[in-house]
C-alpha cells in the first residue's frame, strides 16, 4: 500500500500513491519480480488523523505485506495499527521524526532533519537574522530545533520560529511580519526559510509584493516546500528564489541517474500530471519501491509475507538506489542513537541553488550532515 493526502486544504502529495500504481503496471508489464505480480493499494490519508488510521487498519484488513513510498504527518496513528501486524513502513516522507524512531520503519531519507540542518549550516555564514516560517502542526514544532542545530554549527544565532496555519488562503501578515524580522541586521542580508509544504507558494505571492521594501532579504527552502515548478510558477529568474539555497535528499532532477524511474513514468503515466519526476516525494515513493524490489529478489521464490519482508530487511540487505542515496542498510542501532533518530541511515544532503531560474547543484556530490545532525537538540 502506498498512501498520501489528496485533495486537502494543506499539502498533497497526489504523485506518490500515482507513481506506486505506475511502478506496479510497468513492473507486472515486465514479468513482475522474482515470479511475483507486484499488486498497489493505495489510499488518501487526508492531512487528517481519524482518516491516517483508517489507512493503516486498512492495510492491516488488506494483509500488506508493506506500506511502501508514503507521506503523512499523523505517525501516532499509523503506526500502531502497523506494528500489531508486523507491517514494515518502507521509505515514508520523513514529514516526522517519529519515522526515525520505529523499529518497523525503513526510512531511505534523512527527512526533515537533514534538510534543515544541512541548510542551517549552510546559510550561518552568509545571513543575518534568519527567520523560520513553518506550520503551526504537529511536524511543524519539530524544525525549529533542526534548523537551530545547523546555525549553532556554522556559529550563528538561532532562527526567529514564526508559526503560520498551514491551510491559510493568503499570508500578507505572516511574511510583512518575517522581513521585518529579517532586516533586523543591517550588516548582513537577513534569509527567509519558508518551511509550509504546498503552502509555500502561497506565502511567495505575499512575500513577493512586499519584499520590494526590503531588498537587504533572500529567501532559502528545503526541497519538499520548493521545486523546481515553484520556482516557475514564481517567476523563474525574476521570482523570489533566484540566487536562494535548496536542500534536496537527492540529485537535481536533471541528473542522468534518474533516467530509469523517467523511463517508467513515460511507459506509464504519460500525461498524468501528478507524476512530476522533479517532485521529491515522486522521487521517494520510486527509491522506496527500489527497496522492496531488492527484498523481493532476496527472498525469491520463497514465501512474500510482511513477516518474511520484515525479516530480510532486518537481516542486513543492502540497497544499492544507483546512487540516487548512499547504500541503505537497516541496523537496530544507528549512528544517530544519541540525537533520537535511531532509524535513520542516510544522512546524506545536495545543496542546490536556483541560477537564471533553474534549480541546479550548487556543490559536486551528496554533503554529510551526520555530524551535525548528532549534535542536535531535538526533543
């Protein structure tokens, strides 16, 4: 099963559970895996908690043998209807820090955690006041911590924590109220991080009318708020995100290494316009349905249960993802223990810039925040 919200008045993720179906039609079209036809369920979870459960019982009903590629920030109900079945959580959104806690979750990302550390660090040298605008939700009161921990690392000042509801139709006095925040500092340009998900654009358009009062402020992002249709839909190199960092869990969508789940969305999901190879969690549900490719060919002929998928995984199987992450290897206790992410195995970041309107890399290669990330405050 592979579930996301749909449809709601925050964020959507319709192009995962699109692109789960997609992989299964080209992978039966293929001769399935290993003997077995790969059968998706999928569901709406609806930015809602009641509906995130009914998702997991469902799964449950449905004898999954695995929840695969998903998003939903309602952990504390999904995953006690999954872990009475023994259903492992393969490759969720990271929207959480709890997916970084269960011992039934295999998370192929650092989540939110990396991103925001990674681009903390990156920003410490080069803003003034910096000033976070994030949801006022449960995953919401989690990044402050996270970006704090990359700032404090590069030898800055925490970050203001604005909080801003997260199904808003206009945020005029979110954002007059985050540049005056970030102008504070006279010596250095002040960044803003808007952190909303799909409400990011919706801040943009605010916080484009006002920035011409304050040019002295840039704007950053985490991949997941800005993609490189934001950044179109925002004026491309005349928008807001031109010269602003990104943190990105992979390489830019133009990398060659993403040419295989291209070449299946073209075989499958031509002109459906929920699968968007350049969105992340397109790109999450594919790298996660990488692994339960990889179980699956480990288990072979035998029997495909959540039990024996479970097992194989907690077995040691390494997943090579064609170098879209570094090998992903599951331990029951992780170097990041100590800082309460105990699940997690990928630390690695790209840092992107936005350059003439394009999202390209602005350094060669994946950044290992691990240092970091150990060193985090985060409760």
């Amino acid at each position: 099963m592979t579930w996301a919200p749909d449809g709601t008045k925050a964020t959507n993720k319709p192009g995962m559970p699109a692109m789960a179906r997609a992989y299964a039609r080209w992978v039966n079209a293929h001769g399935g895996i290993a003997g077995h036809k790969l059968k998706v369920l999928t569901c709406n979870d609806g930015n809602d908690s009641v509906q995130a459960g009914k998702c997991a019982r469902r799964a449950v009903q449905e004898n999954v043998v695995a929840v695969v590629g998903s998003y939903s920030q309602f952990s504390d109900s999904f995953f006690p209807p999954l872990e009475g079945a023994g259903i492992p959580y393969i490759g969720g959104y990271g929207v959480t820090s709890t997916e970084f806690t269960r011992a039934l979750s295999y998370p192929v990302n650092g989540g939110q955690p990396t991103l925001l550390v990674g681009l903390g660090r990156e920003l410490a040298a080069d803003c003034g006041p910096v000033t976070l605008v994030r949801p006022d939700s449960i995953a919401g009161d989690e990044l402050p911590s996270l970006l704090n921990a990359g700032l404090k690392a590069g030898g800055h000042t925490p970050a203001h924590d604005q909080m801003a509801p997260e199904d808003a139709t206009e945020y005029s006095a979110e954002a007059d109220r985050a540049l005056r925040q970030a102008t504070a500092d006279r010596g250095r340009k002040g960044c803003v991080i808007p952190a909303l998900g799909e409400r990011t654009s919706i801040f943009m358009d605010s916080f484009r009318r006002d920035r011409e009062n304050y040019p002295a402020v840039r704007t950053d992002a985490v991949l997941g708020s800005v993609d490189q249709t934001v950044v179109d839909a925002s004026g491309g190199p005349s928008g807001p995100y031109e010269g602003s960092y990104v943190t990105g869990w992979y390489p830019v969508a133009g990398d060659p290494r993403w040419d295989p789940m291209k070449k299946v969305i073209n075989e499958e999901a031509f002109g459906d316009n929920r699968v968007d190879p350049a969105d992340a969690g397109v790109q999450t549900t594919w790298i996660a349905y990488t692994v339960l490719r990889a179980v699956l060919e480990k288990i072979g002929s035998g029997e495909v249960s959540a039990d024996s998928v479970r097992h194989t995984l907690d077995d040691g199987l390494r997943v090579d993802t064609g170098g879209l992450t570094p090998p992903l290897r599951w331990e029951q206790s992780g170097p990041f223990s100590g800082a309460g992410f105990a699940r997690l195995v990928n630390a690695d970041v790209t840092l992107q810039v936005v350059r003439q309107g394009r999202l390209v890399s602005a350094t060669k290669g994946f950044v290992d925040v691990t240092k970091t990330l150990q060193d985090a405050d985060v409760e």
